[in-house]
C-alpha cells in the first residue's frame, strides 16, 4: 500500500502557493475575457501572503493547509476567497487527526473540501465554474482507486480528470458568478475558477506522489 | 495608463489613508485597515447600519459613512467583495447593541462573504439582518428579479434604512423599510467608454467609438444590448423607459431620481441628461419629490452614466428628507 505522512508534508501547500503566484498573469489573462481581469491578480495576492507564512516552516500538511485557508478567506475577499478558503479549511480538518494518509484519507479530504464549497456557493457541474476541475477530477481519483489502482496511479488520474474538466469549460455558457451575465458570449473561453482549481489540484497531487512511500 | 498610483498592488490601501485624513471629521479607520466607521460609532441603542462591496465606486461606497448614514463599511479590493473577516469587523463596529443590518448588492462573492460573516457574528450574540439590492433593470428579465445585480439604487436603501435605524427603530423595522426602499428603485447604466483595473493594467472590455453599451453593469458587465450612440435627450429618454417599463408606476406616484456618472463623464452632461429625464417623467405623470445628480457610484474611470427612479411613499419621502453628514452630499 502506498502513503505519505501528515508531519512532514507541509512543503506541498507552499509549493501549490507558489504555483499560483506564478500563474498570476496568465490566470488573469484568461479572465480578462470574461470576468474583470483581476482573478490571477487576487489569488496571487492571497497566496503570495500564505507563502511568506509558510516559508521556511516545516509543518504538518493539515496545518499549512489551516494556515493558506485562513489567509484566503480573511485577506482575498472576492468569490475565490472564501471558496478556496473553505475548501482548504476542510481539507485541513479532514487531515487533522491523519498521522498516515492513505488514498482513502486522500480521497475523504477531496471530498470534505467539494462539501465545503458547494455549501457556500450554489455552482453544479456544467456552470462553468471550478466544480468543473474538481468534481471530474475527484471522481477519476475515486474511480481509479475502486478499481484497484494504487495512490500514484489514482493521483495521475485526479490530476487528468482535473485537466479534462477544465477543458470542457471551454464549451460551456457561465450559469453562475459575474460571466453568467454574459450568457452565450461566455462560450470559446476556459473559465478562470476552473483554470486555478486544476492548477491547485496537479500541484497537489504531484507534491503528495512525490511523498509516497510503499509500506507493507 | 495615466493614473495617479503609487503600487498597483496597493490602491485601495493608498485611496482609505487619503480618505481618513481629508474626512476626520465625519469617519475613522478602525483597527481592520479595510473598515471604515462613522467617526461616533457604534452608537449605543441604535441598530447598527452597514455595508460593503468592492473598491473603484468611489464616492461609494465609503463616502456614505457618516451621521444618519452608514455606522460601517467592509472594503473590498478593486471590483471585488471584501472578505467575510472585513464584513464581521463592520458588523462589530456598527453593532450597539440592537442588532445590525447589512445593505449590500447582489454579486456572487459579496452573498458568499455576507454569509460566512453573519455566522461570525451570531456567535458573538450579534443579530444581523441583510437586503439584497436588486435595483438593475438590465441584468435579469422581471421575473428573476432575485439575480439582477445592485448598482446606485443602494444609495437611497441606505439612506432610508439609516434615516430609519436614525429614529429608533427595530432592527426588523429598518430591515423592512430598507427591503421596501429598493424594491422601489429601478436603475440602468449607459456605458459610453471602459475602465482599466489599476493591476491589470489595460482595459478588459472594449466600447467601439460611435457605440454605447445599454444596460452596462458596474464592473462592465456587458449591457442588454450595444447600439450607435445617440443623442443625449434621446439616450436619456431610452433610459426612462426602460426603466419605468418595469417600474410600472401609477400616474401622480412620487419619485426620486438619482443620476450617476460612472467615473469619466462630466458633470454637465450628467446635468444634460437630467434635463431630459426630468422632463420625461413628469410627462408620464409621474411627480419628481427629489433629484440627486454628480458622481454617486461610479465605476473607475469608465465614461456614461446611471439612472435610477425610486417610487416614494409618505415614509420613503420623509427618511430621504432627513439631514446627514457623510463626505458626499446628499
């Protein structure tokens, strides 16, 4: 069985932070298309903040992910605040009391975390928003590990399910968020949410297959 | 871009350190750099009265703080919903002990923020009562009134609402006359030009010269529909009747009008359109009790303007008469 421990995985949120800082000017890019232009402006700023927090630290996965959820919903504001906020923060508690994560402790975080935001936002599958990324890629992880799939395979699968997803955004009229008011004027163009939640759901998983460990 | 900024990053830092200083006199900061308060608040026994949104409407939405107006306001960055921690921090500042209504506009990141902020709030005690303006004609057909955004009609919300919290009332009184006051009002923008978000650095819509974008929402949201632009009595009678359409008011009905430019339109031709507009309603039969013309709400540096009518009942006439002392003249 493959795993990776909780105490010494702490790197993988300041790696996902820095993943996003990076990503600043293409993610705004693409939301300059059909949102204000601001997306990769505020979640660069947000995670710039939690990277500094983070850097130099050695912490637990579930506590850096306490520390980067607590940043984004008191200091970004905006949609993606408070929906990454609450996503990461049920991702954290998920972890908590896991010493030794397994693809079912992995599996329960991801679903903790789709809970958490569907519990403040009203977005389905199909709305052209982040739920796009998460839900086919969560779904990929599940299906990969009921069938017998070990953790590395699954999380390959997760990180293709996410990409996927964000892809058929392309093709999809925003029902939710300001690019809704654009109705078929939103079709052609990636949606932004679902652009930063794949570049947050790869980061993740490579950081945690880079962790894996085989044990008996 | 020809901005007067220092860091991008850090304009609306900048814009509240500026603000504070020129209107010591009416507002302060509290210890939530992203809170403005009324420089007397919180006022013991009075319902408190808050709200919040995104930066770049100057004068909105920290220059409605003040005497009879605003207790507090949460402050976003530019076009984006301050965060729920900002929200609760107005929530507290604002709160004498009689519970506290949030006024605020309908977008996706400030209901989510609102949200997360009066469950911080309830478990301190505080009872928190929110209005959704709903006031732009233009963004959600009549009968999905619940997902049209809210632009300048918020003003005369809060200025009801906080002449009623002013008087005494209950919280679930100047909850209640808020909701009444923009259900009332109906609005609709006019864009002529785009803005540039100090980040970003460049426009993120463009307006084809010759052109106005009807129906245009406060952060460029694209309009109802795009047309060659007109003349300014004739755009002005466009916008009173698209607006009154849906307003469907009875003749004789009182009214308030309340028009906006958007940022980069001069004044005088805020006044030209008025001259239209005025004319036009009361040729519908209807009766003007008040007019606010300037820059209320404004989005950045975009060029056009905003209309809103508010039907006036005796309660709505009285709490708009009622005196303030806020950084803008209302």
């Amino acid at each position: 069985m493959q795993q990776f421990s909780n105490s010494d995985s702490g790197d993988i949120v300041l790696a996902i932070a820095q993943r996003i800082v990076e990503n600043r000017v293409h993610l705004s890019d693409i939301d300059g298309l059909i949102g204000d232009g601001d997306h990769g402006v505020n979640m660069a700023k947000g995670f710039g903040i939690a990277a500094e927090r983070l850097r130099g630290k050695a912490r637990p996965l579930s506590a850096s992910l306490t520390v980067l959820g607590d940043v984004l919903m008191t200091e970004i504001g905006g949609s993606m605040g408070p929906l990454y906020g609450v996503m990461f923060s049920g991702f954290a508690e998920s972890l908590n009391d896991v010493v030794e994560i397994d693809a079912a402790a992995f599996e329960r975080m991801l679903r903790t975390g789709l809970a958490e935001v569907q519990s403040i936002g009203d977005a389905k599958v199909g709305d052209k928003t982040l739920i796009d990324s998460y839900a086919p890629a969560l779904e990929a992880f599940s299906a990969a590990t009921a069938k017998g799939d070990g953790f590395a395979t699954a999380l390959d699968a997760l990180i293709a399910g996410a990409e996927k997803g964000r892809d058929s955004t392309i093709e999809l009229v925003a029902k939710i968020g300001r690019a809704s008011r654009l109705g078929e004027r939103s079709r052609g163009v990636l949606d932004p949410g679902a652009a930063s939640c794949a570049i947050i759901l790869r980061s993740l998983a490579e950081g945690a297959k880079a962790k894996l460990r085989v044990v008996p | 871009m020809q901005r007067f900024i220092n860091d991008p990053d850090f304009v609306v830092e900048d814009t509240l350190r500026g603000f504070v200083k020129a209107h010591s006199d009416l507002v302060k900061l509290a210890d939530n750099p992203k809170v403005v308060a009324a420089a007397d608040a919180p006022i013991l026994g009075k319902v408190g009265v808050v709200t919040g949104g995104g930066s770049g409407h100057e004068p909105a939405f920290i220059g409605y703080v003040g005497r009879n107006m605003l207790d507090a306001v949460a402050v976003g960055e530019i076009f984006s919903s301050p965060t729920a921690k900002s929200f609760y921090d107005a929530i507290k500042m604002a709160d004498g002990g009689r519970g506290v209504v949030c006024l605020y506009g309908n977008y996706a990141g400030d209901n989510m923020n609102v949200k997360m902020a009066v469950k911080l709030a309830a478990k301190d005690g505080i009872d928190v009562r929110t209005v959704v303006a709903n006031d732009d004609v233009c963004s959600a057909p009549p009968d999905e009134r619940e997902k049209r955004r809210g632009v300048a009609g918020e003003i005369l919300m809060w200025k009801c609402g906080a002449a009623k919290a002013a008087a005494g009332a209950s919280l679930e009184q100047v909850r209640a006359t808020a909701q009444k006051a923009i259900d009332n009002c109906r609005s609709i923008g006019v864009g002529l030009g785009p803005c540039t978000l100090p980040a970003v650095g460049h426009p993120n819509f463009a307006i084809e010269p010759g052109t106005m974008e009807v129906g245009i929402g406060h952060h460029g949201e694209p309009g109802a529909r795009v047309e060659p632009l007109k003349r300014a009595a004739d755009v002005a009678r466009d916008m009173v009747k698209t607006v009154l359409d849906d307003h469907n008011l009875p003749a004789e009905t009182e009214v308030a009008i309340l028009i906006s430019g958007l940022g980069a339109t001069p004044t005088n031709e805020l006044y030209i359109l008025n001259d239209t507009v005025e004319s036009e309603v009361r040729a519908r039969g209807l009766k003007v009790a008040r007019t606010y013309v300037g820059n209320l709400f404004t989005s950045l540096e975009m060029v056009g303007a905003t209309l809103t009518i508010m039907a006036l009942d005796e309660e709505l006439k009285q709490l708009l008469s009622v005196e303030v002392a806020c950084p803008v003249r209302l």
